[in-house]
C-alpha cells in the first residue's frame, strides 16, 4: 500500500510565493482531471493510442507462459544476462535492485535459494562488456536480448558480440542459452530469432519502452531471479482500481500529476527523487526516463512550440544529506521534491552502546533504521521551512506488490501529467533523431543520406 503525502506543497506550509492552494486547486482542476481519467481509461484499449501498458496487470496468459519458461530452465543458469538499454533496462534494473537481496551477485548458491545471479549490461563501454564477459561463464549464462524495435545499435551490438563467442564455446547448443524479447512483427531481432530458433517473448503492440516494465520486458528477467510476479499483477490491479477514481481527491497519481504540474507553472522545473533506501537506488533513474521522455516536448497537440518538460534529478537519502542537500535546501527555488519511504525493513540494526561517553555516545542503543527515518524527518522539515515543497510517498515495505503498486501510480501519472499539457507523452522523436544519426554515421543502408551533412557538422560542433 503507498502513502502519499503532498502537504508540504501547500501555502499552509511553505507560505503562498512558492506554495499552492492544495483544496482550492483540486477544486478549480476536478472537472479537468475526471475527464482525462474517464478518457485514458476508454483509449486504454484502442489500436495506436500507446496505453496498452494499463492492462499489463490482468495479462494473465503472459504471466503464465513466463513462469512456465522459468520453471523449465529452473537450475540450468549460473547468471542471467539482460542485453537491453532505455526502456528495456531500467525497470529491470530498478525492480530486481529492490526485490532482490541486497548485493545478490556478490552471495553463495546456497544463500540465493539456487537462483541465479543477475547482470544487466546496459551500455557499450567496451571495458565494461569485456569486464564481465571475463567475469562470469557463458556456459552457465541464460542471455535475454530485450530490444522492442529489434533494431536498437547497441543491444543488437551486444547481441552480435555475444552470439558469436557462445557460438564459438557452446557449439550448436549456443540457441538453448539465449532468449530474446521483442515486437511481435517488426525488426532484425525477430526475424534472426525465428532463424535461429530461440525462444521468444513478445513485448504487446503499443506499448513504448518506458511503460513496459511490466510486460515480458520485466517479467521474463522477474521469474528467472525467482519474483513473485503475481505479487506484482496482483499490487497494479489493486492500484489500477484506485486510480480509476475520477475524483482527485481520491486519486493520488491525479494529485501527483495535477501538483507537479502546477508547480512547473511556478518555476519548479526540477522534479528530484530522493527514496531513503539503498535498495530504491534505480528507481530515480527509471523514473527519470519516464517522465523525461515522456513529458519533455517541443511541440503540444495542437502544433504549437511549447518546449516544455520537468527534468529528472536523482537523489538518494541519507546519502544525498552529505552532498545535493545544500543546493535543494538554499539554491534556486527551482524543484520539487519526492521522498519515498519504507516503513519496515527486513533488518533492524541496533548499534551497540559502546563509547558511552564520547561525543557518538548517543547513537548507542538506537537502531540504524531510527537514524536513517530521524534524517528523512529532519530533511523533509528543513525543506519545508526553507518553502521548498516537497512530497512524501511511503511503502510499508518493499515487497512485489509495493513496488508493482508504486510503479504503476507514476507510470499513470506521467500519463495524466501528458493530458494536461497538452502533448503526446508516448512518442520520443529527440530519440529517434539520435538514433539515426548514429545509423547513419555507421554506415546502414537507408540512412547514408544524412550522414555526409552529419559529418560537415561534426566538425562544428
Ligand atoms: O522508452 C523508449 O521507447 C526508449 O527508451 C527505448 O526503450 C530504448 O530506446 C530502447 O529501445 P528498444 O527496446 O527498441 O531497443
């Protein structure tokens, strides 16, 4: 179950310069926000509307397909390796972070109940892909390839670098160490994997990267590590009923969403995510794709240049006390800011009453976790007081359900943040440009028209 907690945006807190009229607003905003909840709720089905992410949690067959694969290769693996990047990582990243034991990779067999390691290479620093190509053994290595347009340079490159050398070590037993995930139709990938015949998991038709933790993107990886998928079916069922209330002031995502924005009128043009857990460090970075993605613009539905969008900014707490505190605390008034919580841990660390009478003397007999929620206290009322305004989420623990919950509430309000600016929050075309200019400079077929004008400009630049 979350908790959320947005009083510190309102005037009562941090005064009437940098704070909002919280009833007054919601009020002023109701009609507006039943009506963008009643109309993603009536498109979610509908071809080519990219809302297809709103029925991830009742996609029962998947979710039994995936568990059916699971329990096949059960034993088989040593690691699993998740070739993927954007969209077809972060989540990953972010959930299995969480839900895993802490520093998983770094545990004996016996202590992972038999499951296996998991690595996530995301990048194309070739001294980390040679790092852990050395690191770990391809025999014994399940790869998944995630790439939903099939196409991506870098996951394909990964793909193509790994392929060869298991060719090359497992002989024509390579295919039965490989799964891929990826559009049903289009794409290399998938027309390489029907070839080869690997296993294949298909990422659902209008789903974009960013929504698709849910999908078999996440799950595949998931149900190999050993997590309770339907936990996390059962949490963004729950979430999704709550959040079908078209009332905002029984709709946490609208408030979130409707706060933010709002706030973004204000001149708080930075969104910081600050959870007080070490296991939610990846969370701040698969939201900061989210909404970056999502809801950074330069043109709104009705053709206008708008240039508008929140920037992510990561934080992590106590961490974070000791370093960005500083600025949030007395910089610009320029963010707002969200906590994330955990109400019980798995551990309570009791520090043990030992140099009683030197100046630490008081942190004997307290636990670690008073310390860390009296920092999380104390921050969140010294940005208050400051007027910065700031919102708390809380989880009663970090479980399957709570985290599916969480993920799914900002992937819904990112959606609800895109309606009310009025832009398309599910296409990307700042990515796309990247991506085929580096086609381009790479030399494949079909994009050698830009890449002479792109070199002319590379020396400019
Ligand atoms: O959210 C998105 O659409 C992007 O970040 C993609 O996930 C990212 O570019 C990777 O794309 P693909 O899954 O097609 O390889």
């Amino acid at each position: 179950m979350l908790k959320f907690n947005c009083k510190s945006c309102d005037l009562s807190i941090i005064g009437e310069t940098h704070g909002l009229n919280l009833a007054a607003e919601f009020d002023n905003f109701s009609e507006k926000i039943s009506s963008i909840i009643k109309s993603l709720n009536q498109r979610k089905d509908k071809p080519n509307e990219w809302l297809q992410w709103m029925n991830l949690g009742y996609n029962e067959e998947t979710v039994w397909y995936v568990k059916e694969f699971a329990s096949m290769v059960e034993g088989r693996f040593d690691n699993i390796l998740v070739l993927g990047i954007g969209g077809s990582a972060l989540g990953g990243l972010a959930v299995t972070e969480a839900l895993l034991k802490p520093y998983w990779n770094l545990l004996s067999e016996e202590k992972r109940n038999k499951l296996p390691r998991i690595f996530f290479l995301d990048n194309i620093d070739p001294d980390t892909i040679k790092g852990l190509l050395d690191a770990i053994d391809l025999k014994k290595t399940l790869v998944n390839v995630i790439t939903k347009s099939g196409d991506t340079a870098e996951t394909m490159a990964q793909y193509m670098i790994l392929k060869d050398l298991m060719e090359k070590e497992l002989g024509d037993n390579y295919r039965k160490n490989i799964v891929v995930t990826t559009d049903k139709k289009m794409g290399v990938l998938r027309q390489l994997a029907d070839q080869e015949g690997y296993k294949i998991f298909y990422v659902p038709d209008d789903i974009g990267g960013r929504f698709s933790v849910f999908s078999s993107v996440g799950l595949v990886p998931f149900a190999l590590v050993g997590l309770d998928i339907d936990q996390m079916m059962n949490g963004i069922k729950d979430m999704d009923l709550e959040l079908k209330n078209t009332d905002i002031r029984q709709n946490i995502a609208a408030q979130y969403a409707l706060i933010h924005y709002l706030m973004y009128q204000k001149g708080k043009n930075i969104s910081v995510m600050m959870p007080y857990s070490s296991r939610l460090k990846y969370i701040p970075d698969w939201y900061a794709q989210l909404i970056a993605e999502s809801l950074g613009k330069e043109f709104n539905n009705n053709g206008e240049k708008v240039n508008v969008g929140i920037t992510p900014l990561k934080a992590i707490g106590a961490t974070d006390q000791h370093s960005q505190i500083q600025l949030y605390n007395e910089g610009p008034n320029d963010k707002i800011i969200t906590f994330i919580r955990v109400e019980e841990f798995e551990n309570t660390l009791e520090i043990p009453k030992i140099f009683e009478y030197t100046g630490v003397g008081y942190l004997g007999g307290k636990t670690i976790n008073d310390l860390l929620n009296a920092e999380a206290d104390s921050t969140k009322v010294v940005l208050s007081d400051c007027e910065r305004p700031n919102i708390t989420i809380t989880i009663d623990k970090i479980d399957e359900y709570n985290i599916a919950q969480l993920l799914y509430m900002l992937e819904v309000q990112t959606a609800i943040a895109g309606e009310l600016y009025n832009i398309n929050t599910f296409n990307q075309p700042g990515v796309e440009q990247a991506k085929n200019y580096t086609y381009a400079l790479m030399g494949r077929a079909g994009f050698d028209g830009s890449a002479e004008g792109l070199k002319e400009k590379l020396v400019n630049v």
